[in-house]
C-alpha cells in the first residue's frame, strides 16, 4: 500500500513538474549513472507489461536503486527467486548499483513489473520511467515499447557484445 | 548458454537428483549422459532431460474452447511443449511464450508442424478460459490453452515432476509462484527436456529440429 500511495504521489509530482516543459530525454544520464537497453514491453495481458533496462554507474562509489516510477501503471521492482524449482516474483525494496559496474534488469531476473496499467500499451508506444537513487536522484526518461520478441533478440544481442 | 558439463549450472536440483535418492542422481546421470555422447547432430541438447522417464500427463483438463482435452491422444506424434503459467505474469510467462512463437514461424513447417505448445494455467480463479485465449493469441493463435479445478492442475504439475503452483499475496492483485520450466516431451522412452526460464530463441532453434527428429525416427 506504501508503493501505491508513494507512486500515486509522485506521479502526480511529476505530472505537475511536466507541465509545459519538454519530454524526458530518451537516454538518462547524470552524476556517473547511466540508463541503456530500456524498453517496456507491449502487454500481453491488458493491465500488465514489464520494464528492463541496464543501469550503469561509472564512479568509484556505489548508488542505491530506491523505487521506480512510470507514467503508466504502477510500477514494482521484482526480482524472480527460484526454490525447490519454484519461481516466484518477490519486491526489491533496495537496489545496489556497484561501484564502477553494472546492474541488468532482465527477464528472469530483475525487472520492473508495470501493473494496474489504465490502457494496454502497444508496439511503437513510449512510457516515462523514473529511477530513483540515492546518490544521483531521480533519472527520467521515455522508453519505447517492445513486443516480447523484439525484447527477447535484442537480449540476445546485447548478451553476444556482453560475451 | 554453454553446457560443457552437460548439466548446465542453472538445472534445478531436481534434475541434478542432488536433493533425491542417490538411485535417482545416478539415474539422471546416465541418462543425460547417454544423451551427451549421442548428439543428434548440431551437438547435444541445450534442454536437460529429467532424470527419470515421465509419461504425458493422462488428466482431463478443458480448452480455452470449453473442450475437454485428452493429453495423451491429441498430442500423440507430436513434440509436445508443456509450460505452466498465468496471464498476470509480466516476465517469464509471455517470454517463453514470444519466443517459442518467433522460432516456430521461422522453422520450416517440417519442424514447426511436429510441435505443439500447450499452456495450462495455474491461475483459473482470474484466468478465464477467454482471458487466456486473448492472452495466448498474442503470440500464436495455434497455442493451446487449458484450465480446470485447482486440483485437476496441481495433479497435472506432480504428474510432470513439477512442484504445484503456489498463490502469493492477497486481493486481486496475487502473484503466482510456479515452475519456470517449459517441459518438452517426444516419444515414450525418452524423458521429457526440460528448458528453463532464460532459454533463448537460438536455444530453441538448435533443439527443436532434433526433438523433431525423434518423432520422425519414431513413426
């Protein structure tokens, strides 16, 4: 209830703060960190998508991922945490980012689950993402909306560069 | 994923034995071992074959048409990919799901043709059996959806070797705890391969002309 009433909250700061000013940019970057491979995915079901994307952080201190914000839906940092062959979505209050390294949000690992979405969200459309941290603030920017597929081949892609 | 150990480090411990009798660890390693030495060409499966031989599910559960299923019968010569999972699920579900529709409309319909996919919700409560054919219709109109009782489909998940699902939290919004294993099975003396959540569209595209062989080889 924490998360909703704080998403509910800062959506409508960040509403507020929009008003006339131009879109996020569709790369962030301040303070050392740096959000690339962002991309929400279309929703298979009609009120659920996720987010992913690699947060990288070029300083020689840490950063700490506090919350997720999104102009659609409430969004929720899971990580998938597997016993006895059983996966299951658990919430990440908290975030290391280390220090001169990276952190992937990816299927089956970490994501961003959008949830309680107003409208479906289609291929082509964009979403707002907010990532808050402690150290560099809060990085706005849009992502755009994949399908699945495209999600699961340019994984595959950035998996070969990572390789 | 590189599997030059045959097990790869992400095999659940069920599939390593590693939690069961020493009788089934020793079981699971000859057969993946047997299945390691005999590629069938293209190299070994990137999939892990359950230790054990496991038959198809024999449970009558429905389609999304509100037809009963007869596992067994309609799914007989095909490969027949088995996954367990719910609409609601943001991540693992609709990737698996996307990816098994992008490989199997790229492969030649020789292969696509001999494979079936099959999704039996773990959710029915919220999954209604149009829900779900919306759901999967996003991927492959062709993919079968099946619900029933709760207890129809925890049987059918221990039938596979599965843990049952497991709901998680309250109100509407639950989460679903549930295997993230899509199970292939093929002919009757081989053992259903498992794929787990982070297999990739080449992961498939290697496997699944040779699962599809084995049919052929069966006929």
């Amino acid at each position: 209830m924490r998360c909703r009433v704080g998403f509910v909250a800062s959506l409508a700061l960040g509403l507020i703060g929009c008003t006339g000013d131009a879109p996020p940019p569709a790369i962030a970057e301040h303070d050392g960190i740096a959000v690339s491979d962002a991309y929400a995915t279309v929703s298979a079901a009609p009120e659920t998508s996720a987010f992913y994307c690699t947060i990288s952080n070029a300083d020689a201190r840490p950063d700490t991922l506090l919350g997720v914000e999104s102009s659609a839906g409430m969004a929720m940092l899971h990580s998938v945490v597997t016993v006895d062959g059983r996966s299951s979505m658990q919430s990440v209050p908290r975030l290391e980012i280390p220090s001169r390294g990276d952190v992937r949000l990816r299927p089956g690992g970490y994501h961003v689950m959008l949830a309680d979405l107003p409208a479906p969200l289609r291929d082509g459309d964009t979403v707002e993402i907010g990532l808050s941290l402690v150290r560099a603030g809060t990085l706005r920017f849009r992502a755009p909306v994949v399908t699945y597929t495209d999600l699961a081949q340019r994984l595959e892609q950035t998996d070969r560069e990572h390789r | 994923m590189t599997n030059t150990s045959c097990i790869p480090s992400w095999a659940p411990r069920w599939v390593t034995g590693i939690r069961g009798s020493r009788l089934l660890l020793l079981t699971s390693l000859l057969l993946v071992g047997v299945a390691c030495r005999a590629p069938e060409g293209g190299g070994p499966l990137r999939g892990t074959p359950l230790g054990v031989l496991t038959p198809k599910p024999d449970i009558l559960l429905t389609t999304t048409d509100g037809a009963a299923f007869d596992f067994p019968r309609a799914t007989a010569g095909y490969v027949t990919l088995l996954f367990f999972g719910y609409t609601h699920c943001p991540d693992i579900c609709p990737v698996h799901m996307a990816n098994l529709a992008a490989v199997l409309h790229k492969l030649p319909s020789t292969v696509a043709g001999r494979v079936k996919v099959i999704m039996v919700t773990v959710d029915p409560e919220r999954d209604t059996p149009e829900r779900l054919r919306a759901w999967l219709d996003n991927f492959d109109r062709d993919f079968i959806g099946l619900t029933g009782s709760v207890a129809d489909i925890t049987a059918m998940q221990q039938a596979v070797r599965l843990p049952p699902a497991v709901k998680e939290g309250e109100g509407d919004t639950y989460l679903v705890g549930h295997a993230a294993y899509v199970l292939a099975f093929t002919t009757d003396d081989q053992p259903p391969v498992a794929y787990p959540s982070g297999t990739r569209q080449s992961d498939w595209a290697h496997d699944l002309p040779q699962l599809a062989r084995r049919m052929e080889r069966a006929r």
